[in-house]
C-alpha cells in the first residue's frame, strides 16, 4: 500500500508491508514494517526513507522479538564531477525471552558518492565508491545459548543488523567472516571503488562491474580458533558482476546475468572465506 501527496515543492507518501512465516504448528515469524517516504523536489532534490520493521514469533518461536530499521537519504548535486550522495542507516535489535534472556543491537552505516557517468553512445562508465561500517552496540548477553539457536533463529535474520556477518541470503553471498573468528563489539569496515562498465548496440547490452574492497574486522578480546590476538583482520574482496541482453526483435530479449565474488586470504595470514558463483538466464517475450 502506498498514498503519495505532493504540496508545495514536497512530495511524501506511506506503505505499509506484512511478511509471515509459517512451519505448520510448530512456529511461525510476522514482520510489520510501515514506511514513511519524503521528497524534497527542489533544484538539489532530496529524498528520504523510513522503514521499520516489528517482528515477532509464535509457537516455538513465541520468545523471539526483532526490530530494524534500514532508512536511507539520497541528495542529487549539481556537480560536474559528483551526481549523487547516499546515506544509509541500519539498526537492528534482537530479544528473546527464553529462561535466560538473549539481547542483541547492532547499528551500520553506508555512504556511497556517485559520480557522473561519461562515455558515448556506444560505450558508458559509471564509477561510485561506498564506504560500509557495522558494529555491534550490545552483543548477545548469552553468546552460547544463542549459538545453539542460531539454526533455527537463521530463517529470520532481517538485513538491517549486523548480528550474524558470517551467515549469506543466497548462492551470491561470501562470508567475510573466516571460520573460528570471534570478537566481542565485533565491527566490520570496507571500503569499495567500483566501476560500472555498459556496452550497446541495436541488438546486444553488456554491463559489467569489477567487484573490490578492502575489509577491516576487529572487536575486543579477538580470538582465531581460540588463539587470541590484538591487531584487526584485513581482507581483500573481489569478484565480477555480469549482465548481457540480446534484442533479436523488439518483442523479443533473452538475458543471462552472472556474479561471481571470493574473499582473498587474510593479510594476517588465516584462511579463505571462500568463493562463490551465481548466475541465471531466460527470454522475455513482449505481447
């Protein structure tokens, strides 16, 4: 559901979205998550984005409670060289009220600078660099017990925390945490450049984006397979994303897209994260 308004150079709008979650008797999870949206359509449009989510289980799961956020500002310049910023804010909070209760807050941030694409009618690129901090403002008071939940708490990790960097959404996901890495106040930090690459004639698109970052992981009282150490993990991330569309007619489209992502070997030595590839293909057909 969404109700847009629009006075005086200020446009806004509301939705409102019901995710639900169920295994038969055993348990079920329902997420709420109203938004509120604000544009500012002057010359240096601004546009902002709220969105809450209340979740909460039942049956096995009556204990569970999450909350998160994941707004977003984006502010178009001016500018010869920068076209937009970016701002995210995420924030995540999980409780469960079992005999020894579990509590956990995490906060992110991500800021990206887009700039200007350049290039002819044939080829375009498209730069950006992001920049990514998430921390952990409460770790789980019970670390073990919430481990042993971790299997089945797993279906309702939302993306708005950083509680669990070590589990992915999918074939396309590499943990950027190694294997036997633990830190209390655990915080991640990554920088990524990238560089979107578009290729067009009358029948065939390519776009193609190198993927690299820079990864920093630390936190108090570090430990690598119970070994404890003092100085953060440094990583290098890298991969490539690819989309190729072909238009034998104007009816007709057939697509592959492919993304392949791997971490490198810790600079301070300890293992891959491993390496992941993920693609898919198909034809639209336009009536």
């Amino acid at each position: 559901m969404h109700i847009p308004t629009a006075t005086n150079g200020l446009a806004w709008g509301g939705g409102y979205e019901l995710d639900h979650y169920e295994n038969g008797k055993e348990y079920g999870y329902m997420a709420h998550t109203p938004v509120i949206t604000l544009s500012f359509l002057e010359k240096h449009a601004l546009k902002l984005n709220f969105p809450v989510s209340i979740g909460y289980g039942y049956g096995a799961l009556k204990d569970l409670k999450v909350y998160s956020t994941f707004s977003h500002a984006r502010y178009n310049i001016p500018n010869e060289v920068v076209n937009q910023v970016r701002l995210y804010v995420l924030y995540g909070h999980l409780e469960i009220n079992k005999t020894q209760k579990i509590q956990a807050d995490s906060l992110g941030f991500q800021f990206g600078i887009y700039f200007h694409a350049f290039g002819n009618d044939k080829f375009s690129f498209d730069p950006y660099l992001t920049l990514i901090y998430y921390t952990s403002i409460k770790d789980a008071s019970h670390p073990e017990l919430y481990s042993k939940l971790g299997g089945l708490l797993s279906p309702y990790n939302i993306s708005a925390t950083a509680h669990n960097p070590s589990e992915g959404n999918g074939a396309d996901f590499v943990s950027t945490m190694p294997e036997g890495f633990y830190a209390e106040k655990a915080y991640f930090f990554s920088i990524r450049p990238r560089l979107g690459l578009t290729a067009e004639s009358d029948f065939i698109t390519l776009y193609g984006e190198p993927i690299f970052s820079y990864n920093i992981i630390g936190g108090k009282n570090m430990k690598y397979n119970g070994e404890k150490f003092n100085v953060p993990l440094m990583q290098i991330s890298y991969g490539l994303y690819i989309e190729l569309y072909i238009n034998p007619t104007k009816e007709l489209t057939l697509f592959l897209e492919a993304d392949m992502r791997g971490n490198s070997q810790s600079v301070l030595g300890y293992s891959s994260t491993g390496f992941s590839f993920d693609s898919c293909t198909g034809l639209q057909w336009f009536f």
